[in-house]
C-alpha cells in the first residue's frame, strides 16, 4: 500500500463507500490521513434532569415512565418524550425521527446527550443523540474526533478508515532535518499524524496540531520563495496610452470614490506605466468598493488595445461581474466586448467564447479558472485579475506564462491581513490597502443574542421579508453529526419551513452540492425566487444581493471573527438598512467577549487584530478564517508565530542549499516536489 493507493485499498471499504468518501474529498490513502478531524468531544459525566443549567450541552439519565408522543404538524413528524426529577420536567423532541418511539421503551434507562434549551418555559432538548448507559459509559471523558461528514457516511467509518491507514507504517517518512526538529521543538510527522486524529491529551492535540500547522506554512511558502527566484521581475511588454480616460470615466459615476480607491487605482496606473509587469495585491475590506477599481483598470487596459481578464471564485459571482461590467459600459458609452467563459457553458458557447477571444483584442473577459484552460488563446492579454483567490497567484502566472504571455498580475481579496503577516504571505506582491467604505452604504447594525432570542430573530426576518427584502441563515454544519451539538442547514431548514410563514420560501445551500445546482440556487436568491438562504459559510464570497438585508448565523462561537467580517458583508449592499444577528450558543465568557469585538466594530482590520489578541492556546477549532490560502489546520492569526518561523527557516534553508542537494536535505526535497505535484492537481493545470 502507498499514500497514492486508492482509498478502497483499506479494508471494509467498497464501491459505494468509496463514493461517499469521494464526497469529502478523499480519494487516496494520503487524503484520509490528512483529512483531519474538523473538532473533539469530550463527553460530561452523566447527570440527573434536576441537576442541568440552561445553555449546557448535557448528559442527563432518562427514565421514561410513558412512551413517546408522535404528533404530525403540517409539515413534518414530530416525537416528544417528557422525564422528571424531583419538581423538574424537561422534554426531548425529535423532528422527522418517528421511529424513536419504539427505540425509548418506559421503565428502561437511557442517556441522551444534547444541548439544553427553553421552549414554552419547559427544559428541552431538540434531536438529542440516544445512549444505552454502557454504551454511555465507555465514551464518558474520552477526547473522540469528529469529522465533516457527507450524507451516507457516519463519523465511525472515518475513524475505521483513519485507523486503519495509521497502521501501514511503512508510509510514514520524516522529511524534517533532525537538527531543524530539535531546533524548534517538533515531534515526529508520523506522532503528530496519530495525535491529530486520536490524541491522547488536549496536550498531545496542541503539540500535534503545532508540528503539522508548520508544516502547513512551511511548505506553501517555501513553493512560493523558489517559484519567486524562477519569476523574477518580468519586463513590461506593454504601452498604454498616457491620457485621461480613466479620470473622464469616474466623473461619470453616480458617486465619488473613495480616497483609498483613488489611491489603489493611482498605484495601479503607476504600474501598468512602469518597466516592469505589475504582481500587486488589494487588500480591500468588505464593501470597500474593489469590483468598480477593477472594471476602472480593465477598462484603461482595453482603452490601449489590449485584453484583460479577472477571475472569479464562483460561477454565479463571474455572471455577476458579467451583467454589471455591461452594465458599467453602457453607462460610460464603451463599446468594449465583454466575454463570458466557465466551465458549465455548453460546448458550443465555450467555442463561441474562444472565437472572440481570438477575434477581439480589446476584450474584458469574465470567468472561473476556465480562463486558464489549454483551449483559450488569447490576443495581447495585458491584465489579469484574480477575485478572492489569492492561491491562483504564482501557478497562474505560471499558466499564463506557458502560453508565452506575460500579463500584469492584480490579485484582490477581502480578508483583512495584518500588514506583518501579509508581507509574509505574499512577499512577491506589492500591497494596496482599501480600508474605507462607500459613503452611500449605511453602517450595517449589529446585535450578539442567546438561543432564547431565535422567535424574534424569526418574526424580525418575517418583517423584513414582507418589505421585499431577503435574508441569509448561516449555519456551521450541512449535516447533523453524530456528536457536535451545532445547527445544520439540512435539518434547520425543515425546521425554518415549519416557523416561517408558508409563502415564504426557504432553501438550503452548502458546499457539497453540485456546482450546477448551487449556482442555481443562488440565481434564484438573486431574483428574489429565495426569501430566506440557509447556507454554511459556502456564500462567503458569494454573490452581490443588494436587496437581502438580515445575516442571522447559528452558533457564531464557532467562527472566528475574520470570517465572521466576510458573512457580515454579505449583507449592507444595497441603500436599505441592513442587520446582522449573531446567535451565540455558548455559556463562555471569552465567546461573548470575542463576539462584543464584531459587535461594535465593522472594521475587519481592526477586528482581526483584536481577535488575535484573545486567542488562547487550545482554542484552534470552529476559528478558521476565510480560508484563500486553503490550509486545512493553520490559522493565520493565531498561529503568527509558526509563520513567521516558517518564513525564517524557508530563507535560511534557500540561502543554505538552494537545490536542496545535500543528503540531509533529500526527504525535505522529495516532499517538496510532492507537495508542488498536489497543487497543481488542485488547480487542474
């Protein structure tokens, strides 16, 4: 067995539990090893109903003395169970799970495990997970992972998996230098790899989870310092015309531009005038005004004679662009072509798309990573625009570079780096910051609630809905897990559906979902088709909706506040009054503090640098940021410091051995050359 042999290499492993695991993701053998558990339970000591607190997740003894209620509601099945203790009552619900009812039989003594809630002033606990007391009893203090899950697959079949694979040996090689180890006090690769998924201590966790987030680190940057030295400084190709046209077009706007996009644009028109080719970074925090600098640039570029290009994360988001650089040049008087080009076009409209972009060579064209695909040829590309995906950067202009073009490179993103951790990050780009909003946007306003303030929150959506304005739900999870206790999409929305007036539609959007129907859904929540979007943290950089007005996010502990920011920004982009609930689920001080942060401030730079301030050293799940980079455990604030020893150790290793030709380096430079393998692999080039 290799870390390339197909994952149905594991035993107990089949056709169709090889499909499932495909779901997530894993295909290989070195997929399941690093698809690493998403959080851990610690399951309480169990306790009498009598002995609960409001807002806990619980495990309470339940003796039935009657059996379950199966009520039918317009529009689901509903099963409620009632036990006591003393003068305390408390109930369980269970929605579209009819069958508990033959599974609780009275007299007998189970363990349920939930969170615990009012609901009509009596304790409850919604879709709690059922125990025998043995079966309670053998989980009782244990630290257990839990996983991302797609429907089909339990958390058990992971853990079978994982287990399995840990066991080949033979499969584990340590690519660190041992004096680099001892420098800065790693464990083993192979130790961390068991620790990560199945620690023995919260100790273990922490030291496991260090040695693979620098890892992480380590060899993105390191990729990216030697693609530097091969892309040095390219000339720049290109003459642009040196006269007003730019200036003209924003005296035509409905309004002013900022002082930090004038700026940006300023920078930008430096560059494309300078010798050499541009490789800059916006860093412009949510509604700051980026789509309208980009429209500004591409059209100075296609004023000279030259195409231009920008790339966008999501299919939906590029139709967007689309319509509204239209849009822009009807309103300026352009007659620039604008083309369109992703991957669900039909073979005839991706023909017709390569065919102009053939033809003219002044064109804005608009796409996902269509744009770097081996049958577009493009005519005299000067600019290219990444959206939100910062990652494309150096393979990108790779890419391009293979088609022996050489355009200038503009990447913006939305998440607010600190400046430190940006030159780190992207050390081969010169940075823009956009920290100002649009006058014309009202200040979105903000409020941190408990559980007990859902019907509110409901009947405030409702309100909104009836003034013709939309809202997002945002949960953590797309599936109830078989142990963390947090809202999912699926199962909210059948609820949501039950609580909200029926002629309001209400669906449901996450990650797992095939692009076509997601891009879909998020059509229809353009148009105003979708009221109501409950959606995992997938619309991040998702489309503009000026019309929806109401953020409400489940359990907003568990995200950190950077992304947090991002969800917030989802909403605020129209002239109405925009509103973001954070509804948090925790009893925990440090929660409510981290969440007063975003609360009072929509500054993201701000609130980034704050957040960072709090962070303690086991609180590293449910905190990632928007994840551009797609690291699968580091975080870029709170793990600053294995940054910034990832970036010395990579200047430090190049000065010493730029070819990695010395013996002890070999390990380090077979896993390189992997790792480089892999990522091309991900960006399908």
């Amino acid at each position: 067995m290799e870390l390339n042999s197909p994952i149905r290499a594991l035993k107990g492993i089949g056709e169709k539990t090889e499909q499932l695991f495909h779901k997530i993701g894993v295909y290989t053998i070195r997929d399941i090893l690093l698809y690493y558990p998403r959080d851990y339970v610690k399951f309480p000591a169990a306790k009498d109903v009598n002995e609960v607190t409001l807002g806990e997740t619980a495990a309470v003894f339940v003796r039935l003395k009657r059996a379950p209620l199966v009520k039918k509601t317009r529009r689901m099945m509903v099963t409620t169970a009632f036990a006591e203790a003393g003068v305390v009552r408390m109930q369980f619900v269970w929605f579209r799970m009819p069958y508990i009812k033959n599974m609780l039989t009275p007299g007998s003594v189970f363990v349920l495990y939930g969170k615990v809630i009012t609901k009509n002033n009596i304790l409850t606990m919604e879709q709690p997970k059922i125990y025998t007391l043995e079966q309670y009893r053998s989980l009782e203090n244990q630290l257990l992972p839990i996983y991302s899950l797609s429907f089909g697959l339990t958390n058990h079949a992971v853990k079978k998996a994982v287990t399995q694979a840990l066991e080949e040996k033979q499969l584990f090689s340590e690519y660190l230098p041992a004096e680099i180890r001892k420098k800065y006090d790693f464990i083993p690769y192979e130790e961390a790899l068991r620790q990560i998924h199945f620690p023995d201590s919260m100790e273990n966790l922490i030291t496991a989870r260090r040695r693979l987030v620098f890892d992480e680190f380590f060899f993105f940057l390191l990729n990216m310092r030697m693609q530097k030295e091969i892309t040095q400084k390219e000339k720049n190709p290109f003459t642009f015309l040196d006269d007003s046209f730019v200036k003209d077009l924003t005296k035509k706007l409905p309004y002013p531009l900022t002082n930090a996009q004038k700026n940006t644009l300023e920078e930008i028109q430096t560059d494309l005038f300078s010798p050499y080719v541009m490789q800059r970074l916006i860093q412009g925090d949510v509604g700051s005004g980026k789509t309208i600098v980009a429209f500004l640039a591409m059209a100075e570029v296609s004023h000279s004679g030259y195409q231009s290009a920008i790339m966008a994360p999501t299919e939906v988001l590029a139709r967007q662009h689309y319509e509204t650089f239209k849009e822009n040049c009807e309103r300026f008087g352009l007659s620039i072509p604008i083309i369109l080009l992703t991957g669900s076009l039909t073979a005839k409209q991706k023909r017709e798309a390569y065919e102009k972009i053939a033809l003219y060579k002044n064109a804005m064209i608009i796409g996902t990573n269509a744009l770097i695909q081996e049958k577009v040829i493009y005519q005299n590309l000067a600019l290219v625009i990444t959206d939100e995906q910062h990652r494309f950067g150096v393979k990108q202009r790779e890419a391009f570079s293979e088609k022996g073009i050489h355009p200038h490179i503009l990447v913006m993103s939305a998440t607010p780096i600190p400046r430190t951790l940006a030159l780190i990050l992207y050390g081969d780009l010169d940075i823009s910051v956009m920290n100002e909003v649009p006058a014309k946007r009202l200040p979105i306003k903000n409020c941190v609630v408990s559980t007990a303030y859902r019907p509110k929150a409901y009947n405030f959506i409702q309100n909104e809905v009836a003034k013709n304005h939309q809202a997002y739900i945002i949960c953590p999870l797309v599936e109830s897990s078989e142990n963390l206790d947090c809202e999912n999409v699926v199962d909210y929305t059948e609820k949501l559906k039950n609580e909200l007036d029926e002629r309001i539609q209400v669906a449901c959007l996450h990650g797992k979902m095939k692009a076509e129907e997601k891009n879909k859904l998020m059509e229809q929540f353009l148009n105003n088709e979708i009221q109501v979007l409950v959606s995992t943290t997938v619309i991040e950089v998702g489309v503009n909706v000026p019309n929806a007005t109401v953020m409400m996010i489940e359990n907003a502990e568990r995200f950190g506040l950077a992304q947090l920011h991002q969800l917030r920004g989802r909403v605020g982009r129209g002239d109405a009054q925009s509103y973001c609930i954070m509804i948090n689920g925790s009893n925990s001080k440090q929660a409510e503090k981290r969440l007063s942060i975003l609360n009072h401030s929509n500054d993201g730079f701000f609130i980034a640098s704050e957040d960072l301030k709090l962070r303690g050293p086991g609180d590293f799940f449910g905190i990632r940021q928007s994840g551009d980079m797609q690291f699968k455990l580091g975080d870029i604030y709170q793990d600053a410091d294995l940054l910034q020893k990832a970036s010395e150790l990579c200047d430090e290793l190049l000065e010493e051995d730029a070819a990695f030709s010395s013996e002890k380096n070999a390990g380090l430079k077979k896993r390189l050359e992997s790792y480089q393998k892999e990522q091309f692999q991900k960006l399908n080039l």
